[in-house]
C-alpha cells in the first residue's frame, strides 16, 4: 500500500453510527431504496401518485429559468456514476435555480456558469463524490425552504457517501479530491445541525488531510481553486458560528482590487477617512475598512465581481478579521473603542454575503450578535454616532434582526438624533459612507428606519 493509503487509514473520525434510533431506521430503510434501486415492482398506483406528487412540488419550486426538461447540464453526452431519480433530479432543480443566487447574490456576482460547472464536475466525478454532492445540495435546500429537519434524501446519500470514504481511507484515494469533499460537507452538515462539537471534529480531520496534500497552496496547484475556497468558506463558518479559532489562512484582498480597477472601477479613497474618531484606529483596521468601504462603493456604481472572486473578498475579509482579533475565546476584549466597534462591524458585514434569502442571512452567528449588542451597549461618544448608526444597521440587516426589536428601534432613534438623522434618505446618505451594500442591505435597512418612525 502506499504511503498515502497507510497514512488514510488514520482518518476514521467519521462516524454514522451516531444518530438517534428514529434516524437509523430511516437510514437503514433510505440504504434498502438504494440497494433496490432498478427493481420492478408491482404497485403501479402508489407509483404513479409519488411520481405526480414529485413533479407537482417541482414545478412548485421553479420559476422557468430551471426546470426537469431543462437541466443545466454539460453539453456533451455524460451519465450518473449511479442510477438517478427524479427525486434527486428534483434537488438539483432546486439547489441551481434558488440556492446558488443565496449563496452567490447575482446583484453582486456575474455569471455562475464557473459555479455551475463545478457542481457538475463533482456530480460526475464518481459515487462518493455523486452522493456528497447530492447530499450536500439537499441539505441547503432543507435549510434555505426553512425545513427544521435533515431530509430523508439528504440522509440516505450523506450515509452512501460516508460509507463510500470509510471504503477509500484504506486505499490510495483516502486524499482524493472527493474524499477531502465529504469530510468538508460533514463540517457543514453539524454547523446546520448547530452540533458544535462534531463539527470541530470533522474540520480537524479536514486540516490534517489538506496538510497531508501539501497545505492549501499544494492542493490548489491540483485541484479547482473553488474546492479551497470551499474548505476556507465552511472554516470560517465554523470560526464565526463558534468563536473558535480557523485551521487555515488566505488573503488575496489584493487581486479582488485589481479585478474591479481592471474592469474600470475608478480605485480611489473612499471619504471614509475624514471622520475624526478614524485616525483613531489601528493602521490594520484603516486599512480593511478603507477596502472594503471601496470595494462596496464598487457595487454601489454598478460593477460585479467574478464568482471566484467574490469568494476569494469573503475569504480574504473573514481570515484577516479574524486574525486581528479572533470572535469569542479567552482572549482579553480590544483595548480601543473605536478597533472594537469597526473590528464587530465589518465581521456582521462579511455575515450579510453569506447564505441568504431575499434581505437577509440565514445563519445566527450567535457569538457574533453577543459581542456587537456589548459593544453597541458599551457606548460610544456623541462623536461617534455615525458609526453606532451604521453597527445599528448592518447588526439589524443581519445578527441582530431576531434579537429584542424594542431595544434596536430605541438604539437607532438615540443615534439618529444626535445626528439630526430625519428620514430614511438622510439615514442612507450616512449610511454609504461606511461598508454597505444598496442592493444587498437598502430593503431590510430602509424597512428597520420605518419601525423606528413608529416608536414612540
């Protein structure tokens, strides 16, 4: 055996066993449809009213731009690794015409064909890749339609595709590019569970493997630059969920600037820095503000970033925030007033370009909401009230929105009148001048203005 597969056989940190008996039973009877998939049966009706169920949930879902008639497949001839189902057909339906727009606003992003290939590539690539994708897909759907339960389908190929990778951790393949996939979906399927613990677990075995394939760097060189920028997305998701600290780094800030100056966005400094209490923060916190107010402003005129690059914005602010000062943990609070309230800031900013639904994110972030309600209550002076009005807003677009709404109206009403703030056009005018986004953040921030008119 090779060094590669002597080294697998350590990875047996995924376990299935562990799961309550009514989801074994569903487990055990989703492996028997699949062991059985292809077999004749003789109960044409039941058959046939699933079948019409299916196609009338589908159609439910979709709007025209994806339908089963239309599938966004490659246009040459391919086949499944497995038999497929309309089930499944059903999923990456839903999954292409709803979900990738959560995960990459068109607003903001151009084309996702790039993206759209990559699932496919991994739809194709083989069986565990086949059912960690179609797992995964179902279990975003599940969670962007608001379902509080992991599918049936989801269940049945995250078993599939475990028992497939267990398989491969005593061969050659136990680094394959698939492999490391589903370890990857397993952190993200317990960070929707909200199990914390073994989410840490399955992202631990993912850095163990990545550092076994070279580190990020080494496994780019190989593999679709999407596939690490995956791996960065679900350890910052499991950084911000948790307050626990990233396994890996990445900054290519650099090349999302010269992305947009190269499409002909005029880089300039944004006017960001003529506030007073700005030369008050840190030089790493100026300088992050100041890029990402711009890159913003970017947005605001027009321009759209590459889904690549979109990821590589997300990734690059993520890691560098929270390098500065990690979200949770024993560390002691920034000293600064001022690098803690942008510090807060541009974290709960970087949550709003996560998975969302219409105006809003969909993930709690919890430690994340705790700490910008105790800077927002620690208060700031009089000369800071621009900035407390915009943590106000963009905590109420995203963390702070199923917080106490009576304490966010009274917290803006304060703001907006120290700052003689009257209506919601003079609350946007200040707004723009820090990182906020007009197509991604105006709707829910403008609706948060009109319940503070109301209060009393």
């Amino acid at each position: 055996m090779s060094e590669a597969g002597r080294q697998g056989k350590t990875f047996a940190f995924i376990d299935s066993s562990k799961v309550d008996r009514l989801s074994q039973r569903l487990v055990r009877s989703h492996a028997m449809k699949g062991k059985n998939a292809g077999k004749r049966h003789h109960r044409r009706s039941r058959l046939d009213l699933n079948r019409h169920q299916l196609i009338a949930k589908t159609l439910s879902y979709n709007s025209g731009s994806v339908t089963l008639n239309h599938w966004p497949a490659p246009s040459h001839s391919v086949s499944f690794p497995i038999k497929t189902t309309l089930q499944s057909r059903d999923t990456i339906n839903k999954f292409f015409a709803y979900v990738t727009e959560a995960l990459l606003p068109p607003q903001i992003c151009c084309s996702l064909d790039k993206v759209t290939s990559f699932w496919w590539r991994f739809l194709f690539a083989d069986q565990t890749a086949h059912h960690c994708t179609l797992a995964l897909l179902a279990t975003l759907n599940d969670f962007f339609f608001g379902s509080i339960i992991v599918s049936h389908e989801a269940l049945y190929h995250l078993t599939r595709a475990v028992s497939l990778v267990n398989e491969d951790l005593k061969t050659t393949k136990a680094l394959s590019s698939s492999t490391l996939t589903v370890v990857n979906f397993l952190v993200v399927h317990e960070i929707v569970r909200e199990s914390k613990i073994e989410a840490e677990i399955h992202l631990e075995g993912l850095r163990k493997m990545v550092s076994l394939r070279g580190g990020l760097a080494n496994l780019e060189a190989s593999e679709d630059a999407l596939l690490v920028l995956k791996f960065c997305r679900t350890d910052l998701d499991c950084a911000l969920s948790y307050g626990t600290t990233p396994c890996f780094y990445r900054d290519r800030m650099s090349d999302v600037v010269w992305y947009l100056a190269a499409q002909g966005f005029p880089i300039s400094q944004p006017s960001i820095d003529s506030n007073p209490w700005f030369n008050e923060l840190s030089t790493t916190l100026q300088q992050l503000v100041i890029e990402v107010t711009c890159i913003g402003h970017s947005f605001n005129m027009g321009y759209k970033l590459d889904p690549y690059m979109f990821q590589e914005f997300i990734v690059s602010l993520g890691y560098r925030l929270v390098r500065f000062h990690p979200i949770g943990g024993p560390e002691p609070q920034l000293e600064n007033k001022v690098d803690r309230a942008c510090h807060i800031g541009l974290i709960v900013f970087l949550t709003t370009l996560f998975l969302r639904r219409g105006d809003r994110c969909f993930m709690r972030y919890e430690p994340v909401a705790q700490q910008l309600k105790s800077v927002i209550e620690t208060g700031l002076e009089a000369g800071y009230s621009d900035l407390t009005l915009w943590l106000l807003f963009i905590g109420g677009v995203s963390v702070l929105g199923n917080l106490d709404s009576a304490w966010l109206k009274m917290r803006i009403v304060q703001a907006a009148r120290l700052l003689k703030v009257t209506s919601w056009k003079d609350a946007q005018s200040c707004l723009v001048r820090f990182p906020w986004i007009n197509l991604l953040h105006n709707e829910a921030g403008e609706a948060f203005w009109k319940q503070q008119e109301e209060f009393p």
